[in-house]
C-alpha cells in the first residue's frame, strides 16, 4: 500500500484499525522534531470515488475539531494533516466496548469533566452514542476519538446547546450500562428526555439513513465490524457450534488491508481436531437452504484452542479475543483478571493466525 507523499519518510505502517468506504486508519510511528512518537494516521486516498466527496467533508470536520482540542488533553493531538492524510497522537488506552468499565465511578467523573471541556472549546463531538469513540486511558482517564461528524460553533447558538446535551446524553447513556448506581437523579432526568429534534431525527431522518447505508450501500459500523460481523459470523458461529467436538466459538471481526473487514473463529476444542477439518465442515453446514440466499464468506483466520478466555461467572472474554485478532495484544495486560487467565491468553497469543500486520510496539 503506496503511503501519501507528504509522509511516505516519516510514517512506519503497523496495524490497521479500521477500513471502510470513507477512509483506512491504521496505528503506526510517526517521525516529529522531537523524535519518533505512537500515533494513528487516517487516510482518504484510497476510498472509491463515488464516496469521496463524503469522506473528503468528514475529514475536514475531524482536522478542524482535533485543531481546536488535540491541546485540551481529552483528545489526540493533531500531529500532521495534508490533503488526504492526517496524523494524530496515539492515545494509549481502549475502547469503551473492550474495556468495559463496570463500576468505575471515577472514569465517568472524567467523562463528564472531557465533555465540559470540548463544550467550552465551542465543539460538540455528535458521534457518542458508539462506545469505540471513549477511550479508557491506562491512567482510568476518559479520552475522546473520532472527530468526523464533530461541529465547531462561534457562539453558544440553541443548535450547539441541543448537540451538547445530546453528546452528555450519550455519556449518560454508557453509564447507566456500566455505573447505573452512580446515576444522579439530575442524571436520570436527562436520559429519560431527548431533544425534540433528536426524536425527529429518530422518526424520519435516521429511517432514511439505514436504509441508504444498510440496503443501498451495504454499509454497517457495528463497532466497526461492518456487514461481515452482522451477517456472515453468526451463521458462521452456529455452524461451528453444531460440530460435535465443538465447546464453545467466538467470531470477530479486525480490519484487513487487502480484504477490509476479516473474520477470525476462535474454536474451544479438541487440539486434534484440525482448521483443515472446520474448514471443510463450515462449508457444508452453510450451504445455501434456498437459491436466494447465498453461503457466507468463510473466515480468514480460524484458531483451535483448548481454553477460551473467561470470566469469573463464566462468559467469555470476547473483548480479549478481538485484541489478538487485531494483533493489538499490548493492550490486554489490563483487561488479566489473574495468572490463569494470563496463562490461557499467552497460548492463544503465541498461536495466534492473524501475522499479515504486525507491528513490534
């Protein structure tokens, strides 16, 4: 993949993190004055033309936000932007959907604190709803990313107090999942009112745009899984689950740079039973049932384990199983609950089948 010119000496490629129709954004090292430093580039330059114009004017709106906020601490810095190329700082942290903050009163105390300061700053984020866009940083911290559908506003109009309290809404919203016990009563009020034109949206607008990006487009972001992860791995999963040496099976999706989105089968079994095997048995068991429908994509990448990850009441631990599959596994230190789960998780790790992008950070 041919790097922009502007940056093609100071940017070193590690993993990517997301590709869809509106741009590719992958996790990297960057060349600055003061050295090499960890940081994300996001790149239009390869998007199909008929979707341009759409991320061109998303990607507008992110470099003018990040200006304004990548100096405030909430959000990455703005390290470099050219015409389809822009560099932010790497903020060492995870996702809201991976790591889950369950009782953690303090992280949400941050939360609230970010947004306060990105109100001040005139600029309303208009994307949290999706729990990919807060980051929990190593240090418990809330940190905002993904500028793309964010607003700048010269003055305190009622269009910027509506996306201000929609975006604290948002947040609200993530700690009723996560805190529900920390809830104020002030709080709960907010949760129970949308604004007027958010029920409007709801009513007519947002019809409107599923059925653009749904059906027309094929486009979903499901925690940026897209279509793949909504459609193909479920009958994926159920087809494995139905193998009789089969325990358990969790399907992922990672971003990939040839394919987009990939999935990746983690398979609890028998080590003696081969990927060849699942292989084999996958194709048969989603044969197509009517002419209509047509068989799902096979994974790219399929692991037999003897142990899957779990937690103390059992589930399993789906949020580590996406690190390994996106080959991002300096980040599931933190989310170990103990010396066996470590142990289980350094096995799947070391056989890990997703080595396309690697990355030593």
């Amino acid at each position: 993949m041919t790097l922009p010119s502007e940056i093609e000496s100071r940017w070193s490629s590690g993993v990517v993190l997301k590709r869809d129709l509106l741009s590719t954004v992958e996790r990297g090292r960057f060349g600055t004055p003061a050295g090499e430093v960890d940081a994300v580039l996001r790149r239009i330059d390869e998007v199909p033309w008929w979707s341009f114009a759409l991320a061109h004017h998303l990607f507008g709106r992110e470099r003018r936000a990040l200006t304004a906020v990548g100096r405030l601490g909430i959000a990455p810095p703005l390290l470099f932007s050219a015409r389809h190329a822009l560099v932010r700082g790497w903020i060492d942290g995870l996702p809201l959907h991976i790591a889950k903050p369950h009782g953690e009163t303090g992280f949400f105390r941050s939360a609230k604190a970010a947004l306060r300061k990105l109100h001040r700053a005139g600029i309303c984020h208009n994307d949290l709803a999706k729990e990919q866009n807060w980051l929990r940083g190593r240090d418990g911290h809330a940190y905002l990313t993904d500028f793309q559908l964010a607003a700048r506003f010269s003055r305190r109009t009622w269009l910027f107090r509506i996306a201000a309290y929609e975006d604290l809404r948002h947040l609200l919203k993530h700690k009723r999942r996560y805190a529900p016990d920390a809830l104020t009563p002030a709080e709960r009020r907010v949760l129970s009112r949308k604004s007027l034109l958010t029920r409007v949206w709801m009513a007519s607008g947002k019809k409107i745009y599923y059925w653009l990006t749904r059906d027309v487009l094929h486009f979903t972001d499901r925690e940026g899984g897209g279509t793949r992860l909504v459609e193909d791995a479920p009958r994926i999963a159920a087809s494995l689950k139905a193998h009789p040496q089969v325990r358990e099976t969790v399907v992922v999706a990672f971003p990939d740079r040839r394919v987009g989105t990939g999935l990746y089968a983690f398979v609890e079994a028998s080590l003696g039973l081969t990927e060849d095997s699942l292989r084999e048995f996958i194709a048969a068991e989603t044969l197509p049932k009517a002419a209509s429908k047509s068989p799902p994509r096979p994974p790219e990448h399929l692991q037999v384990i003897e142990e899957l990850p779990r937690g103390a009441s059992g589930e399993v631990r789906s949020e580590i199983l996406q690190l390994v599959a996106m080959n991002q596994v300096d980040l599931i230190d933190p989310l170990i609950a103990s010396e066996q789960e470590r142990a289980v998780v350094a096995r799947i790790v070391a056989t890990r089948r997703n080595l396309r992008d690697r990355f030593a950070f």
